[in-house]
C-alpha cells in the first residue's frame, strides 16, 4: 500500500470520482482540501484506491438535571456553546458532535446550526 497527502493535482481525479458516486453529488474536491483537515490519497501497485479525509471531533456527552426544566437547558446551551465552538475552533478541533434521541433537545440544537449526520462508528 502506498500512502500520501493530496496535492492540487490530484483535484481532477476527485473530481471524476465524485461524479461517479452519486451519494456524493453535493461534494466537491475542495472538501478534500479543508483547512484543519489532513486527507491521505491510498494506492496499490496497480493505483489510487480511495482518499480518505481525517478531520479532528469533539464529542459531547450531556447529561441535564432533570429538574432544571426546558427553559433553563436552552438559556444554558444558548449562552456557553459559541463559547465551546470558540475553544474547540483554537484548540484544532473542526466539529462538534453529540447524539441523541430527545426530539426536542434535536430541534434545539438544529436551531443552533447543528445537523444530522448519521455515521458509523468504532470506538476504541
């Protein structure tokens, strides 16, 4: 396997993968390039297999009082998550992520720029 970092002329053929995907049709080979963001191009003897984007994440567990009510979690989270976005953001790290299964605390946290993004995931 041989392994190295993208350079500009690797851009056409992202490019040409992308379009060949069609799961991937709102991407761009710019995505590959993100500032904050490492990406690896994988080869064997016969050429390139996949790029693969390593970005760094911060994982959130919350778990809320449960007599703090409403009111009081959306007044709190309001108040303090630009300030977690700000020292992730200086600390290196490029998204913030959580889940959940409160439909409300889901709408929530929409309303403040978060999306969902279902995934897969090893935890070691």
């Amino acid at each position: 396997m041989i392994l190295r970092t993208l350079d500009e002329n690797d851009k056409a053929l992202l490019a040409e993968w992308i379009a060949a995907e069609p799961d991937h049709s709102n991407s761009t080979p710019d995505f590959y390039y993100t500032p904050g963001t490492k990406t690896i191009l994988y080869s064997d003897e016969q050429g390139p297999v996949c790029v693969v984007r390593y970005s760094s994440s911060l994982r959130l567990d919350i778990d809320f009082s449960p007599t703090a009510g409403k009111d009081r979690i959306k007044k709190m989270l309001s108040a303090n998550l630009p300030e977690v976005v700000n020292q992730a953001k200086a600390q290196g790290f490029s998204e913030l992520v959580f889940d959940s299964t409160s439909k409300a605390l889901i709408r929530f946290c929409e309303k403040l720029g978060f999306t969902v993004c279902p995934d897969y995931r090893k935890t070691f």
